[in-house]
C-alpha cells in the first residue's frame, strides 16, 4: 500500500488518473479497485467519453483513507462508514491516527505482559532428579518447561536466559537459590519490623534482587521489573510461591510495593 504515493498524487492542483496509474500509486491490484468501485466504496469521479474511469484528488483522498482502515483489518462495511463520517481529509487523518496510536499502545501492553512474566522461564537444567531436589526441593522448573516455552520462546530475554542458564552447573543453581532465598529473608525481615516499601532501605534491595535476575538469567530493564512486581500480586501461583518461599504471608506483596517505588525513583533520576 503506498500511501504516499498517493498523497502526492492527490495534493497536485489538477488532476486525472486512470485505474491503471492509480492501482500502480496505490499498490493495489485493477481488480481492487473494480471491485471497490462496484460496491460503491471509492467510485471515480469523472468518465472519459470513451467510458474510461478518471480518478479526482479528493478520489485518491477517500482510497487512501480506505487503505489504511485495510491495513488496520477493518471489515470493508465498518470502513464505509468510517469513511463518509469523515468530513474531510484532515478529518480522516485524525480520525486513522486516533485508531492507529490506540493500536500501537495495544501492542505495547501485549509486549509489557510477556516480559513481565518472563520470571516464569525454563531453565535447561543439565541436573539429575536427585540433584534438582536438593537445589529446588518440590519445585520442579520442567514441570513449566511447555507453558514458559508457547508464552516467551520469541523474546530476547528467554533466549538469553536459555543461553546462560544451560552451562550452569549444580554448584551455580546452588548459589542462585541462596541468593534469592537471602533477598526473600531480608525483604520479610523488613516486613516483619514495619518498614515502608517505598523506604530508601526497601528500594534499595528491590535494586539488588533485579540485580540479581540481570547477573543470573536475562538483563531486567526498569520496566521488566516492574511488570514481574506486578505479576507477584496479580498471578496467585507466584504469590504462593513467593509468601510460602520462607513462610511469609504477604510477602509478595510487600516485595511488589518495594520493587514498583524503586523502578519510581529510577525512572525519576533517569
């Protein structure tokens, strides 16, 4: 679809085009056109006396329009009316930004949602079963291995925690429980003695567990963290996960809080 092409085309003072030279601009097939023409959609608006169909610039105007709602999977009846509404080609353009930037800001939250779950990730142990038990107890991480695949096997993230994590060893998935059993103890300790989340002491461990995802497993922007402190309250399995880690209900929540100020001030001193 080249809608420049026919912006150009349509803003020339004066003007006739033929079906041909407007399927060319346009990157649509004659058919199309024919098609749009006999359904009344983008009609144009002059005939040659030989019969020939002559297309105006305010006709390149209503099939740029038309494009674009195609481009956006409109069914060709909603387009209609999305079109004669229009008052003009100001309006159209509006109107299309309007839809296009709620659409883009759709496909940002889809993105934000899948790198806020990415925690939930496989990790390509090279353990055995007697192993695995001793490092992650009753957990299995393979009992996740398919959903964690069909949620997040595009992202960046997940292939760079595929790489790092499948030469770890038993002694370095060791050392990765103890790290995070140590940030869970101390997120409850201050839990346990009042302290705000949004406190400077809160923040500045939830700094050090996003440190300690970025050293381990992938690199965790602002952003992804945020999301995962999100999911902590939002996703019961995590939340149980999290609370029942050291014995700690409300946990989750805690660590949620800590972890959505922190990313608050780094974004504030970005």
């Amino acid at each position: 679809m080249e809608t420049r092409a026919l912006d150009s085309a349509a803003d020339t003072a004066v003007g006739r085009w033929t079906v041909g030279e407007v399927a060319a601009l346009a990157g649509v097939s004659v058919r199309t056109l024919h098609h749009y023409d006999e359904i009344e959609l983008v009609q144009p608006s002059e005939r040659s006396p030989a019969g020939y169909r002559h297309y105006l610039p305010e006709d390149l105007d209503r099939l740029r329009a038309v494009l674009v709602w195609r481009e956006l999977d409109f069914p060709l009846d909603d387009i209609r009316d999305l079109v004669d509404r229009s008052t003009g080609a100001r309006a159209a353009l509006l109107d299309q930004r309007d839809h296009l930037t709620t659409h883009i800001d759709r496909l940002h939250r889809i993105v934000t949602a899948i790198d806020r779950e990415l925690e939930a990730r496989t990790m390509n142990l090279q353990l055995t079963p007697e192993e695995k038990l001793e490092v992650f107890g009753d957990f299995d991480p393979d009992d996740h291995a398919d959903e964690a695949q069909e949620r997040w096997g595009d992202t960046d993230a997940w292939a760079q925690s595929r790489r790092r994590t499948s030469s770890y060893a038993k002694e370095d998935w060791e050392r990765i429980q103890a790290e995070a059993s140590e940030l869970s103890h101390a997120f409850a300790a201050l839990d346990d003695a009042g302290v705000d989340p949004a406190s400077t002491e809160a923040m500045d461990l939830a700094e050090r567990h996003r440190a300690h995802i970025s050293r381990w497993y992938y690199d965790c922007t602002i952003e992804i963290h945020e999301g995962l402190g999100q999911m902590y309250v939002t996703d019961q399995r995590f939340t149980d996960n999290i609370d029942g880690s050291v014995g700690h209900p409300g946990l989750a929540a805690y660590m949620s809080e800590a972890i959505t100020a922190n990313a608050l001030r780094q974004l504030d001193d970005a």
